[in-house]
C-alpha cells in the first residue's frame, strides 16, 4: 500500500552493499536450505495492514518426518508458541506461522486445521501437536485491535509456499512492520559455508523486523540515523522502543538442537550488529532448525537413532555465517519495505536508499589498504 510514486526498491546487493565475507547462496534468502519453502498472505483491506508468513521446513512432510531444532530468547517480550516443547525434545514437527500479536490464536487454530487434514491419526494414534507462531506487534501500522486475520489468509500463506526468491519488505507477517523507526517487514539472507576441503553447508536467516530505534540503525557498522534524518525532515517515530524482531534460522548442515541453540545465539549478535540493544520492551526471539537428519515419527520401536553431527570444532564458520546472514536479512527487510500509510493515515517512511551511496564511500576506504 505505497502512497507515493516511489522508485522501485532494491535489495542490499542490488545497491551495491555486500555484508561479510562469505559467498550468499542462488537466492540469498532461507529458501537456498533445500527444502525450506516460504509463503505469505498479505492483508490490506480497509484499516488492516498485516499478513500471514508461512515456513515449510522441509516441503511438506515435517509431521512424519521431524528435524532437529532449538531456540534463543534475548529478550522476552513476545511470544512463540510451541518453543517449550521445541526446547525440550529439540525437534519441530510443524510448519513456523509469523503474524501479528493479537493473531497467534487463530494462527495456532488454522495450523491445526492444516495438519490434522493432512494427519487425521493427531490426536488419536499420535500425540497432539503444539504448532510454532511467532508474533509482532505491528499496531503502529495495522489496526490491530480489529483482528483481521482469519484461518483463510493463513491456509493461503500456508498453501502459497515455495522454493526460490522471497518476497520482502511489505508481505506477508511484515506487512504492519516498523524497523528503526522506518518501514520494516519480512527480509532474509543465506550464506554458503565452507567446512573443511570437502563440505559446503548452506545457512539462511529470515526475520520479521519490527525493532529498535533510528538513532541506533547501522550499515555495516556505520551509523546513518542522522542522514536519514537529514533525507526525511519531520519524520514520524515510535513514541516507544516496544518493537520486537522474530528470526528463524535454517540450514543443512548436520547439528544437534544444542549445536542448533548455539547458532540462534549468533543470530542475537547478528541483530546487534544493526543496532538493537534489546529493549525492556522488546522480544528478540530466534528459533531454527537443520534439514539434515530427519527424525521418523513412526519408528518409535526402534531403540537406537543414529544421527550425522558436525564435530563442535568445525562449526565456528557457521557461527560467523549467521551474523552476517541475520545482519543483510534485516537490511533487506529494510531496503524492500516501501512507504506505508497507517490505518490512522500517518505515512511510515521508508529507508531512502541515497544513504547506501555514503555506506559504499566508507566501505571503499576501509577496504582499500593504507
């Protein structure tokens, strides 16, 4: 919902702003996992500006065949349900549904719905399922209050899910999103990891913004609050730093959900690094997960499960790879959300993306030698 006749948007890259060193996957988002499928319903009628943002982690057969996962909560003014158990088994066994706060119910609802016409024996042959839903508060933007979600839009994310390019910015869960006092949303990133001579294993980060304060934003390490503040004279902010930030982590390489917990740890740093300090108010919630070992629901009877793990020693890159991977998704939710009109007619501001040409400057100077 732009108001105004604005050029299109760019990613990072697009820009000309590259973060970190190692190389990004086909795509540069969490879609370069194999398997992992993204979805989205966005939903703009009349006062609502929200959406639903669907993940399948590995197509559509987490049920039967569960994946290794863990979490991180910097700070825990949010909610995600179904991280008790996630933490406690260390397996996901549904799909991860993103949306705004006064919509986890019915989001947990239509998760169910989908599943159990997918699984009938839930409930009965099978245990029953806590579905993960991560929420932000995005009544900045959306009327919140109205509850606009329904068990359609998020059966459409669900049903919308694919491989390849992720949409960002304005879509799905991040559609009522404010970053850094400028328009945020949903953003992701990968990175292709090197791990020994013979191993390549691929990390994807994707986030739902909705945090920090525009003071503290940073482009690789340069703060650029000031000039954008310079760009958009009188600009609206959040009158608190109530935000949060959702980020789910993905990869193939083969971990344990301890190994996995430790990654969604870097993944906190990673958002340090674009200038949240996790607010009181604020929920910095990361969860993720590994595509490599599947765990089958019905070899129950089998006493022993034999697991491919990655030697603690060797998985340092792969720390490294998620602050840079969570640092880009991040600004690319930035760089792809457009100017948006509140339901209350305010105009949230998008990041003018003239600042990357100063960013390019310095990052021109600090890598040339002296």
């Amino acid at each position: 919902m732009d108001t105004t006749n604005t050029p299109p948007r760019q990613r990072l890259r697009e820009l000309g702003v590259s973060i970190g060193k190692f190389k990004t996957g086909h795509w540069n988002a969490i879609t370069d996992v194999a398997g992992v499928r993204v979805g989205h319903c966005t939903v703009t009628e009349g006062s609502a500006r929200t959406g639903v943002t669907a993940i399948l982690p590995n197509d559509d057969k987490i049920f039967d065949q569960r994946l290794l996962g863990g979490a991180f909560i910097l700070n825990g003014a949010g909610e995600m349900s179904g991280l008790i158990q996630l933490q406690e088994w260390g397996l996901l066994e549904t799909p991860i549904v993103l949306t705004n706060t006064l919509a986890v119910g019915k989001a947990s609802s239509a998760l169910v719905d989908f599943m159990v016409k997918r699984h009938p024996r839930i409930g009965s042959e099978h245990d029953v399922i806590i579905p993960v839903v991560g929420e932000c508060d995005d009544s900045f933007v959306n009327d919140i209050a109205a509850q606009h979600i329904t068990h359609e839009h998020v059966h459409h994310a669900l049903a919308d899910a694919q491989s390849g390019p992720v949409a960002e910015g304005n879509v799905g869960g991040g559609t009522g999103m404010v970053s850094f006092d400028l328009k945020g949303g949903i953003g992701t990133s990968s990175r292709l990891v090197p791990i020994g001579d013979d191993d390549t294993f691929t990390i994807g980060v994707l986030v739902m913004s909705n945090v920090g304060r525009l003071e503290d934003l940073r482009i690789d390490g340069l703060q650029v609050g000031s000039e954008v503040e310079r760009l958009i004279p009188g600009l609206i902010r959040r009158k608190s730093l109530y935000g949060s930030i959702i980020a789910v982590l993905a990869t193939d390489a083969p971990l344990t959900s301890y190994q996995i917990q430790r990654l969604c740890k870097r993944v906190a740093l990673g958002i340090g690094r674009v200038g949240s300090f996790a607010a009181h108010g604020s929920g910095e919630i990361v969860m993720g997960f590994s595509t490599a070992n599947e765990v089958e629901r019905d070899r129950g009877s089998e006493k022993f499960m034999n697991l491919r793990v990655l030697h603690d020693r060797h998985v340092d890159p792969l720390y490294q790879a998620t602050l840079e991977c969570t640092e880009e998704a991040m600004l690319n939710a930035l760089c792809m959300a457009g100017p948006m009109q509140s339901a209350r007619g305010e105009l949230i501001q998008a990041l003018p993306l003239q600042v990357f040409e100063r960013v390019k400057a310095v990052q021109e100077v600090l890598r040339s030698p002296l």
